[in-house]
C-alpha cells in the first residue's frame, strides 16, 4: 500500500473526532446567522429542545459571519421556552413545554451596527 494513502487515511481518522459538527440557520430577517453544536442531523436547526434541557445558540453576522454582541433575546412565550442567559455572542434557551415560539434577537455588529433578527424555535 502506498505510503501518502495510509498516512492520509491516519490523518483523517486522528483529526475527524476533533471537527465538530454546526447546525445553522439565519434568522428570518437575514441578519443573523445561529447555530449549535450538533451531531446528528445537522441539517435540521429546529430539532425539539426538551422539557427541561438547555441549548446553548451562538450569534453572528450574517453579512461577515463575525460573532455580535447580544443586547437582547426574547421568548415570545416564555412558556414553551424560557431565556436562561445571555453572555456576549451566545444564549442559552431552556426546554418548558412541547410547543414552538418565536425567539427575537437585537444585536450590535462589529462594525457598530444594530441588528435584529428572529427564528422559530420548539
């Protein structure tokens, strides 16, 4: 066997486990790209958050993809979803009922500009 193809195959098999996989989604505005860890079905950004599980959301542009800083993240029914924290670029929602609700989002760009956005989330 070829030597390139074996060190190859070692690279990726070392190096695979430490690439972790991104669920996105930008907002329903456009403004605002989201996204999670995620290992199975990457593709769908609004997997159901169980009733009392966290799911911590990273914010960025969507223009330029550079993190934002949150100024503000509201559940529009704080029954289905509760806000728990919001620290810089990231928040943290919180699982209350199975139902979905609008979650709404003000943020400042790097650049200085004030951006806002929504997604839908269950």
């Amino acid at each position: 066997m070829n030597h390139r193809i074996l060190l190859a195959a070692a690279t990726v098999l070392l190096v695979s486990p430490l690439v972790g996989c991104q669920s996105q989604l930008t907002g329903g505005e456009g403004n605002l790209l989201f996204s999670y860890p995620a290992d199975d079905q990457v593709f769908d950004f609004n997997k159901a958050i169980a009733i009392g599980a966290n799911l911590e959301i990273r914010v960025a542009d969507a223009a330029t993809r550079r993190p934002v800083e949150l100024k503000s993240v509201i559940a529009q029914d704080e029954g289905v979803l509760s806000v728990e924290s919001i620290l810089q670029d990231r928040f943290i929602l919180k699982g209350i009922s199975d139902d979905n609700t609008q979650i709404d989002v003000e943020a400042t760009a790097a650049n200085g500009d004030a951006l806002t956005d929504f997604i839908h989330m269950r």
